[in-house]
C-alpha cells in the first residue's frame, strides 16, 4: 500500500504536465498528431470515390413513423441505426443507381422499440426485420442475386442480430437466419460468439456529441482521480443472484476495491460525471449487460485511459484504432489485482497513452455527429465497407442458385410484422 501510494503521488505529479485534451471541435481543421502505423493512417482514410451506396426507399413505418412514436430513440446508445440513415441519404457515396452500386442499405430502424424506461425491447425486431426484407427482395432484383452479400445492416442491440437483450437467450436464437449472408454493422463485439459472425464491423454505441463538447472543461485541469467509474456494480432486477452480471466482473470491481483511495467508483451518477473523466487518469470499462456501452467512447472523448475489463472483446473499428496502445487490458480473472495492475504501469507509458488519446482522429472516429465530419463514425463505417470490396464472385448465384431458409429460426418470428 506504502509503495502504490507513491507511485500514484509521482502519476499525478506527471499528469500535471501532460498536454491535456485538446477539446474536441468538430470540424476543425488544424494539423494533428499522426498515429504511427498503417492502424493510424486507416483512421483518415476518405471513403468517397471508393464505394457506391444504395438506399432503398421504404414505407416510413419501417423508420420514420417508428421515430415520431418514440423520439426518444434519438438519443439511447443504439440511435447510430437512425444517424446512419440520415448520414447515407446526403452522403456523395450515396447513388440513386442501383445497377451501379457496391453496397445496398435498407433502413430499418428496429432499435427504436423503447419501455417507459427507455431500454429498447427487440421482440419484435425479427418480424420487422423480415418484413423489410421480403419487401426489398420482391420489389428489387438485387437482393436475390446474393441473398444479401451485398447488403449491410444496423443492428446496433445488445447482442447484434441475436435479437435478444438475454446471452443465453440471444446465443439460443442465433443470428436472424436472413441476416447470414449480409453484412452487419454492430456494437456487440465478442470474439467467438454466435452473435458476432466474420465480417461484422464493431460500432461504438452512440454518445451525444454537443452535450460531451458543453461539459469539456480547461485544458490544463490536473487530473487528480486515479481510477473512476460510475455504473451498475449488481444488476438486481434481471440478476437477482448477483453472480451471473457482467460474469462477476463489475461485482469484483465493487467488492475489491469500494474502501480504496485510489478508486473513485460508485453506482450514483453524479452531475459532473463528464467533468469527473477529465480529472481521472484511468476510467473503468467493465462489461456489462450489454458487453458494450457508451463508457468506452466517453473515456476516449475526455482523453481517461480506457481500462477494459471484458475477455474476448471485440472493440469498435478495432482494425482502423490501436486500442492495444491506448488503453489497459485487465482480464476478468484479475479484477482483485486491478489496483496492483494499474499503479505498477510506468508513467512514460501512461504518457503515451494519453497523447494517443489526445489525437482527434480517435475522438473523431466515436463520434456521429450531426453534420458528420470527415474521419467520424459514419465514415469508419464506410472505409469498413469501402475495405471489403469487390466483393468475391462467389457471392453472386446462378439462376435458381438459393441458400438460405425463409422458414428457418423460431417459429414467432415467421408471423407478419
Ligand atoms: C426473389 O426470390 C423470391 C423467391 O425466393 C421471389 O418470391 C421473388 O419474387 C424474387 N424477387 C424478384 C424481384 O424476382
Ligand atoms: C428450412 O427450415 C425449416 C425449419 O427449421 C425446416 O423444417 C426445413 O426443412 C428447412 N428447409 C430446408 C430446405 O432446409
């Protein structure tokens, strides 16, 4: 304990001369730090010229009119389905030609079913999913000439196209059977996990830009928290054991470390928790019911070392972001030693990991922000998409070729939406 307290007294030391965030202007053009590396330069890779994309036009009940029920759909952390849409309908990648494009996008907003809580229910985001389809493979060509190897989706939930906010019961369903040959943009990312599928590319969940940006605060503020994290520790309601939440992990965090100095944690959210991240050397990630949430792309906005305690993650556009470099690794077995962990990390490799974290490419690339801006997520997206083409010849069927199962998955999702 002796020894950790003087670490962590020489760390802030340190952090008083780190050159703090640069706050985060959308579309500022000043020059940037580079990432070294190709991981880097990928980052502001320009996506136009390099993939045509098509909109199909739906009937509004599958986006518009989900939207007005439910405005709040704007601002939970799976509003990227609805973003990417308005994002796609102005972008220069976006033809009107579909015999000329590479990719085909079909706007379903199937996130936007919220409780009174606001927590999306995606029980009826199979149906909806399938009736979007069926209508886009009878109306167009294209969808049967691949059985959608050319098509990408939203499919931001819980656990992507598994269409379930429970593992078990997600990991029982699989990924929606149509889905199989399309390619899914999606915020759950776990490696070897029926519900990530090769070639899905990870999003981070969305985070609202201007409210971020009004709470930045002086360049200069020391940061005086050693380890922060606000967030559920035991999920009573849906995990009443206590055992199974986050596989334990938020609760070994909570266990381990509620009486130590150096943690700064706590489930109460207080008013200045963006601010309290910017005072913070290290902000926690722990998994939770959704593997994913908006902590991680808060930690990269307000330039907190991610320190990410999930086991096989697959995190957003983890081949563009050297996360390896900018944030710490904990696996779950190891919560108890966290402490241990984090004060033994050299503070010239804390320095380096906060000047990463200080490029605006890496804050740019969480982002969607409305208008986008060059490097943002949308284009991340679209460089992902733009890197798989051509697509393999392979993909395109010989009259009557056919592959998937219309009346394969359970039986409720087959009933009309
Ligand atoms: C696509 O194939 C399905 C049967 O698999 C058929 O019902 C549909 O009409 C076809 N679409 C077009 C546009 O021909
Ligand atoms: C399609 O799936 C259904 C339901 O699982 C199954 O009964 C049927 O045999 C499958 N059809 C083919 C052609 O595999």
């Amino acid at each position: 304990m002796e020894i950790w307290g003087w670490v962590f007294i020489g760390i802030l030391f340190l952090a008083d001369f780190v050159v703090k965030i640069e706050p985060f202007k959308l579309g500022r053009s000043q020059p940037t730090e580079r990432i070294s590396g190709s991981a880097g330069d990928v980052l502001e890779d320009n996506p136009v010229g390099r993939l045509k994309v098509f909109v199909y036009e739906l009937p509004s009940k599958y986006s518009k009119k989900i939207l007005q029920k439910d405005p709040r759909c704007l601002n939970h952390m799976f509003a990227a389905e609805i973003y990417m849409h308005r994002f796609l309908l102005s972008s220069p990648v976006r033809t009107l030609n579909p015999e000329e494009a590479d990719w085909f996008y079909t706007p379903v907003y199937t996130t936007c079913d919220l409780t009174p809580n606001g927590l999306p229910l995606p029980f009826k985001s199979p149906r909806m999913m399938r009736s979007a389809i069926q209508l886009i493979s009878s109306n167009w060509p294209y969808w049967n000439r691949t059985e959608g190897a050319d098509h990408f989706f939203l499919v931001p939930h819980d656990f992507g196209a598994c269409f379930h906010y429970q593992e078990e019961k997600a990991i029982e369903r699989g990924i929606l059977p149509l889905l199989q040959r399309a390619t899914l943009v999606q915020t759950f990312g776990q490696r070897n996990h029926v519900c990530l599928k090769e070639g899905s590319i990870t999003i981070p969940p969305y985070a609202p830009p201007q409210k971020m940006q009004t709470h930045l605060i002086p360049d200069k503020t020391p940061r005086s928290i050693f380890v922060y994290f606000r967030g559920l520790f035991y999920d009573v309601g849906n995990d009443p054991e206590g055992g199974y939440y986050a596989r334990g992990a938020r609760a070994a965090v909570w266990e381990n470390f509620k009486d130590n100095p150096l943690f700064d944690i706590s489930t109460e959210h207080p008013t200045t928790y963006y601010e309290d991240m910017q005072r913070a050397v290290f902000c926690l990630c722990p998994l939770g019911w959704a593997p994913w949430s908006p902590r991680l792309v808060e930690a990269v906005i307000f330039g907190c070392i991610p320190v990410i305690i999930a086991d096989d993650i697959v995190l957003p556009f983890a081949d563009a972001i050297p996360w390896e470099e900018i944030g710490v690794f904990v696996d779950e077995k190891d919560v108890p030693n966290l402490d241990t962990i984090l004060t033994s990390i050299p503070p010239e490799v804390i320095l380096r990991k906060q000047r990463l974290l200080a490029n605006p490419s890496m804050k740019q690339a969480m982002l969607f922000p409305q208008p986008a801006q060059p490097g943002d997520a949308f284009h991340q997206v679209l460089n992902g998409l733009a890197r798989k083409l051509p697509h393999d010849k392979s993909v395109y069927f010989k009259p009557g070729e056919r592959v998937l199962n219309w009346t394969a998955g359970p039986v409720g999702d087959l009933k009309p939406w």
